[in-house]
C-alpha cells in the first residue's frame, strides 16, 4: 500500500472508517465529514483519534432525525473508544451526554448516602417498605439516565449499536416511570393494601405496553416523535392515577401534607412540558441552526426528566416524614 494518497499530506489509514478505506483525496474526506468546516476536530493530522462531526447533509440516514438541527451531528465512528471520547467534545449530543450522566452520578451518590446516613439530622427511621420506596426510585432513575448517556454515546457509533442503545434508552424510560410510580403508590394508599396493589398492577403493565409498544416499532427514528411522545405522556399519567385518587379522598390540604401532592404536579408538569418540546421539536424549529450545539428540544427533554426525578424525590420524601409521625393509620 502507497504510504500517501494522491494530493494529500495525510496517510491512507487517516481515512479509514469502519474497516473500510476510502479512496479519494483528503480534501473529499473531510468535506463529507465537516461540510467544509474549519473545526480542529476534523484537521487531518486528528482523524483518527477524534470522532469527525458533520453537517446534516453528510450524516446517514439512520443518524439523521431532526432536519432542524444543521451543524453538530457526530458521524459514524465504528468505534467504542471513539465514541466515548465524544464526551470531551462538542456536539450536538454533548449536553445530552452530560445531563444525564451528571442526573445518573447523582442518584446514585444520593441512594448511597441515604443506604448509609439516612436522614441526617431529621432522624427518620426508615422502614422495610420505606426502603423499598426510595430505592426502587432512586434505581429506576439511575438506571434511565444511566442507559439515556449510553445511547447518546454510542448513537453514531453504527446502525446496528445505535438501535441496540436505542430500545436500551426506551426500556429505561419505562424503568422510570415504572419505579416512580410503584414508589409514589407506596405512600398515597400507605393504608390501603387493596388499592396499593391495584395501582401497582397498573404501573407495571403500563410500563410493559409501552415497552412492547416501542420495542415492537424499531424504537427510533423521526417518524416514531408523536408516537414516542404520546406513549412517554400516557406513561407520566399512568404513575400521576395513583396520587390524584389519594388526592380526591384526602382533599388538596392533606394531600400536600401526607403524599407531597404538590411536587407530583410539579414533576408531571416538567415532564409534560419536555415531552411537548421534544415533540415540537422546539425551539430548534423556530431558529434551525440556531440551538445545533445549546438548547435544541431533546436537550430540554433530558433537563426535564432530571427535574421531575428529583421532584419525585422531594415528593416521596414528604410521605416518608408524615408516616415518621403517624405510623398508625
């Protein structure tokens, strides 16, 4: 093999991908890459080390799923070191990786300081079933978010990884809301064992209908938003029944004080308000081109979800305090 190409500076290796040399000059190469963009990531002496970042005209169709992000989308890398070094760049996916891992780290540091200091100062002796409350929560959310990162790392890794790591991504959102709704149940109906396990029948087959809904239709891709937005919104419902019945039997005074009413509804609203924005495709499709890198839809989506994890939290927190003061019912 010739150790340069024709017209170019650049060894025939730098313009490998995916086991699979392209002939060409290197100008070719990294125009199909960058779109003729100047970024230090795609100068040619970097090429193998830093995954290449083009232009929505240059991406496969695979990767390709929102036309009003232009700039910004990682190419293929066929590569799992490659891929993670997406973390160091910027991209489109950058915050998406960060929000999420940070929401992940977070959970979990936060469950094992409760596992081992429990309240603190407030002295809240927590039961079995308290346990088993802010467990499953905060698993379900580390685990989401955790899988979230995963897909967002390895998206453009290659066809058959990003739709791995998208089904991945998907039953982790049904993880979520499955251990938030199971978790919320535990506190509305904490004296009736009757309702308690009805509702948690619910939540489990709401989250496996979604999974089996969005397994079954290939799990990514533009044409599945609505569909993906309306499942993630029946799923939001489905684990708001529970605390709205309790709600209804309480009154909204007690309510707040025993479930913690008010951060449910806080949590639904953010959730509610990412998925419409995530569906809209807002605000990207206001100003394309605009949010490629900060602030496109499925960034404020990911935002959203870490908020209403922790306004869960907020929320199971405050029926843990009141049965700490009226165990008995």
């Amino acid at each position: 093999m010739p150790a340069r190409l024709e017209n170019s500076g650049v060894r025939r290796r730098d313009i490998a991908m995916g086991g699979q040399v392209h002939s060409g000059t290197v100008t070719t190469e990294l125009d199909i890459a960058s779109g003729g963009s100047s970024s230090p990531l795609n100068k040619p002496g970097l090429s193998l080390y830093w995954p290449l970042i083009g232009t929505k005209d240059k991406i496969p169709g695979w990767l390709r799923n929102n036309d009003y992000i232009v700039t910004g989308h990682p190419m293929p890398t066929y590569s799992y070191r490659k891929s993670f070094r997406l973390w160091r760049c910027l991209h489109m996916e950058t915050l998406n990786i960060w929000t999420h891992l940070v929401g992940t780290a977070g959970f979990v540091a936060a469950a094992m300081s409760l596992h081992h200091f429990g309240f603190g100062q407030a002295h809240v002796a927590m039961t079995t079933g308290d346990r088993f409350a802010f467990g499953l929560s905060m698993t379900a959310a580390a685990v989401c978010f955790g899988l979230s990162t995963t897909f967002h790392t390895l998206r453009s890794h290659s066809y058959n990884v990003h739709h791995l790591w998208g089904k991945m991504d998907i039953l982790g959102i049904c993880v979520l809301a499955l251990g938030n709704g199971s978790s919320a149940t535990y506190y509305a109906f904490y004296c009736d064992a009757v309702l308690r396990r009805v509702y948690w029948g619910l939540n489990v087959g709401a989250a496996l209908a979604a999974a089996y809904t969005l397994f079954d239709s290939g799990g990514g891709g533009s044409k599945m938003r609505m569909l993906r937005g309306g499942v993630f919104s029946l799923l939001a419902v489905s684990a708001m029944l529970p605390n709205l019945h309790s709600a209804g039997l309480l009154g909204w005074t007690q309510a707040c004080e025993q479930i913690g009413l008010q951060w449910y509804l806080a949590e639904g609203l953010a959730l509610l308000v990412g998925v419409a924005l995530f569906v809209g495709r807002l605000p990207e499709r206001l100003s394309p081109g605009r949010f490629d890198v900060w602030g496109h839809s499925h960034q404020l989506f990911h935002i959203a979800a870490v908020v209403g994890a922790a306004c869960h939290v907020v929320a199971i927190s405050a029926g843990l305090r009141y049965r700490h003061q009226y165990r008995d019912c």
